[in-house]
C-alpha cells in the first residue's frame, strides 16, 4: 500500500491524498461505510458503486469470525468474492466489539477470552489469531488488535491497558510480517494509538506507533463519550506526531461536523456506523440540514430528499413519500435512507477534497459545520 499527498490546505492541517490499494485507488479524505457483518445494512453492493459512490468499505472481524466463519470465507476465496465488493476492504480487529462485551470477556496478557453473543460458546482472540483471522478475511487493510478503554477511566487503567496494546501491537507486527495473504495480493497492517483522554499517554503511544514505520496509521478510542472538544485536543495532538507521509484513520468518527473539523487536524479516513443507523431511525443528513423525516411537517411535502445532493434515491423519491414508508413501517424506508445518508456522506468529504485542493478548505469548513448540523 501507498499513499500520495496532492495538497494541503495553506489554513488549518487539512491534506487530500490517494491511497493505493491491491483493490484500487482510495481518494483522501475518505468515509467508509461500515459493512460489520460482510454487508452494509439495507444497502446492495450495485447501490454502494453507483449511487454512494464509495471508495472502501468496512468489515469486522469478530461478526464474520463468527458468522458466517473463516471455512466458508476461505471456500469463498475471501471477503471480497464471497459479497462481491471488487474495491478495498478494511477490517476492525474485533477489539471494540470485545471491549463492548464486557460482561462476558476476560482480559489477559495472552488476550481475550469472550463468550459469543450468537450462542455463548467460548473463544480467544490474541494478537496472532486476529492476524491470522484478517488473512483468512482477506481485508487491504488489516487492523491491529488492541483494548478500547471505556470513558471516563482512572489513569492508571488507561496507562496499563497502553502499555498491553503496545505489546500486542509487537506480536500483531510479528505475525503479519511472518505470514502471508491467501489470495494473491498485498495487505497491510495499521497500527492504532489509544491513551484515552490523557495527553501524556496520547504522546507516547503515538510516538510508539510512529517508530513502528507501518503504512498507515489509526487513532482508537476516542467518540467513545468523551466531549467533542477532547476528542479534538486528542486527535490533534497525535496528528502532529505520526507521520505526515502515511495516512491517518480516525476510528468510529462521526457526525458530519465531527469529519469536518477532524479533517481540518489532519485526519484522512473515517468510519462510523451513525449514517445506516440514524437512517433506520428516520434521521435524514441533507446539504441543508437534518431532517427527523418522521416528523408530520414532512407529510404534505413533495419534494424530492436532497436535490442538491444528486443521485438516484436522493432525487427520486419525496420527502412525504419516505415519511409514508417509516409511518407504515415498510422495509423501503429505511433502505432509501440509508442510501442517501451514506450518499450524503461520501458527498460531503469528497467536496472537502475539492475546497483542499483548491486552498478554501477553512471558509467552506466553518461555513458548512454550521449548515449540515441545523436542524430542519
């Protein structure tokens, strides 16, 4: 994997790039829709090329480790041909879904022993069988296995669980560089710097991980709780310490105003799972605002969802229309929302691009924070 920089805002930390993949090309700054379970909820693959226009997707790995396993995925020949996704794939290790089950996992050096939500049956996870589980998936870019500390956490905890990532942060290394992909093509692996919400912890891991000289990097566990302003001070604070030249992953970010002023502090890659989610609540992200398209001030309103935004469901179908589909409970509802929603999205870090490359970046950023977060 490489990663070309084409431009930088001349006003804030704002950079837009190219990622180059065994699976194509990814234009910086990106957003990835989460596809947990080998699929993007209530979104077909066709709608995610041509109407989403995404450019990378998400897997994970503890759902497809347990559903549908590694025998069939390696039946499939990975991932990709057994959903049929031809561009890059990305995959969270599971550390984040163990870190939520915290009522029935155990943390230990070796690693984690959890209970799987599907049928109680045991299982462990260590550093060099989540590796190993990323190969068998098949993913461009593999995720380290680390802790997701909780927020608020008492500094000594956070401090331990930094100094157990980092060791298996090591053994992750190790593996990775000992074994090779299944299928043919190249991966990589992503570090992930963690600390909490303590700046010295933030310092050092991040000065860890950018001594490991890895192809990208990834910040973890932050929108975990904490107010938007930490998440900022912390995500800041790393980007002026990990390489410029490597790409940067901000996990599980965010709301469009938490992209926008990330990307401002030098963030090149996102995910969240707020675009399908909210989208199945009836929460619509337009270019002008956001919509509850529940609400009975949408029924006798016939216009299309976003006809700014372009696309097919987007300008297609009517706002009164949707609001129907969500009242009447139909499967259609939530479908044509999430498309547009993550159609929304990808819309709005590929203008980010454009304003980057242009040297506007900071004027349309503040101007636009604004705008997409008004509620309509």
């Amino acid at each position: 994997m490489t990663f070309d920089l084409v431009a930088h805002d001349p006003q804030t930390k704002a950079r837009a790039g190219v990622v180059h993949t065994a699976h194509g090309a990814i234009e910086t700054p990106i957003f990835m829709p989460v596809g947990t379970a080998g699929t993007v909820k209530a979104v077909q693959q066709r709608d995610l090329t041509h109407d989403v226009q995404a450019q990378i997707i998400l897997g994970n790995t503890y759902h497809l480790y347990l559903r549908p396993g590694l025998d069939v995925l390696r039946a499939a020949g990975g991932l990709h041909k057994f959903n049929g996704w031809d561009r890059p794939i990305l995959t969270d290790s599971g550390g984040y879904q163990v870190y939520s089950l915290s009522g029935t996992r155990k943390i230990k050096e070796e690693g984690v022993k959890f209970r799987s939500h599907i049928d109680g049956s045991q299982h462990l996870f260590s550093p060099e069988g989540v590796m190993d589980i990323q190969r068998t998936i098949g993913a461009d870019i593999m995720m380290a296995f680390d802790e997701c500390t909780p927020w608020p956490c008492e500094y000594d905890y956070a401090s331990r669980s930094l100094d157990m990532t980092h060791r298996w942060l090591k053994r992750c290394i190790q593996r990775f560089d000992s074994t090779e992909g299944h299928y043919g093509y190249d991966q990589t692996l992503f570090p992930i710097v963690q600390g909490s919400t303590f700046k010295d912890l933030r310092i050092k891991s991040a000065e860890f991980i950018a001594e490991q000289g890895r192809e990208g990097n990834a910040i973890g566990g932050l929108s975990v709780g904490e107010p938007a302003e930490q998440m900022y001070e912390m995500t800041e604070l790393v980007c002026d310490i990990l390489p410029a030249d490597k790409p940067r992953y901000l996990m599980g970010v965010g709301t469009p105003a938490n992209i926008l002023e990330n990307i401002a502090l030098g963030v090149d890659m996102f995910d969240c799972v707020m675009p399908t989610r909210n989208a199945r609540n009836g929460m619509l992200f337009t270019t002008q605002g956001i919509m509850n398209i529940t609400n009975k001030k949408w029924q006798l309103n016939f216009e299309p969802i976003d006809a700014t935004l372009g696309g097919y469901v987007s300008t297609f179908y009517s706002r009164s229309y949707v609001r129907h589909l969500f009242q009447s409970q139909e499967m259609l509802g939530p479908q044509i929302a999430s498309i547009h929603n993550l159609s929304f999205y990808l819309w709005l870090v590929k203008q980010a691009r454009e304003q980057i490359v242009a040297g506007t970046f900071r004027e349309w950023k503040e101007k636009m924070v604004k705008q997409v977060m008004t509620r309509l």
